[in-house]
C-alpha cells in the first residue's frame, strides 16, 4: 500500500436493492465504483475517504491486505455500517475487503 493515503484501496460492495441507486451514492461520497454484477459491485478510494465516509481507522497489514484497525467484534476485513451516512447505509448490506487467498506455499 505504500505511506498513509499513497495509494488507492478498494472493497467490495453488495446492493440492498436496486444497484444502480448504490452505485450512484457511493459515486455522490466520492468513490471510483466499478461495473455492479448480480447486485455486487467494487468501490475504490484514497484510504483516507474509506476513513472518513465509514467513520473506520483502517490498517495495511502487507501481504493480509487492508483490515479495520480496530475490529471490535469479529471480522477485521467486514466494514460497519453503523456510521455510513443515511444514503449509503440503506443503499448496502455488506461492505468488505477481500482477504488474500489461503491456499498456495507460504515459503520460499
């Protein structure tokens, strides 16, 4: 990832409903937002628009990808939604980072 707000990072988003609509609000919060596929679409932004708009400290882990730097209960890679604005929050139902793969050697 690189030094703080360096680089893009990206998640993946799944519509409550209609896709279009959630793709339009997190296009209007300022994310990249690509193709939607069966409801399910990326957003991508500067980590410190993911920090603001999920109101979420996050933390490059490396290999292990982008994390919640602090995840309160359970999965560090599932962003809340609790702190979404209205639009977003009832645009979506899951908001995620994709960890890496668990499979392949793990040394050199």
């Amino acid at each position: 990832m690189g030094a703080r707000g360096a680089s893009l990072i990206s998640a993946m988003a799944a519509a409550r409903g209609d896709a279009a609509a959630a793709c339009a609000a997190f296009e209007r919060a300022g994310f990249e937002v690509g193709p939607a596929v069966g409801g399910t679409f990326s957003i991508t932004a500067p980590r410190e628009r993911f920090e603001q708009v999920f109101q979420q400290e996050l933390k490059d882990e490396g290999d292990a990808g982008v994390t919640l730097a602090d995840p309160a209960a359970g999965d560090a890679y599932l962003l809340p939604l609790a702190g979404l604005p209205d639009e977003l929050r009832r645009s979506v139902s899951v908001v995620t980072f994709s960890p890496p793969p668990a499979f392949g050697p793990t040394d050199y």
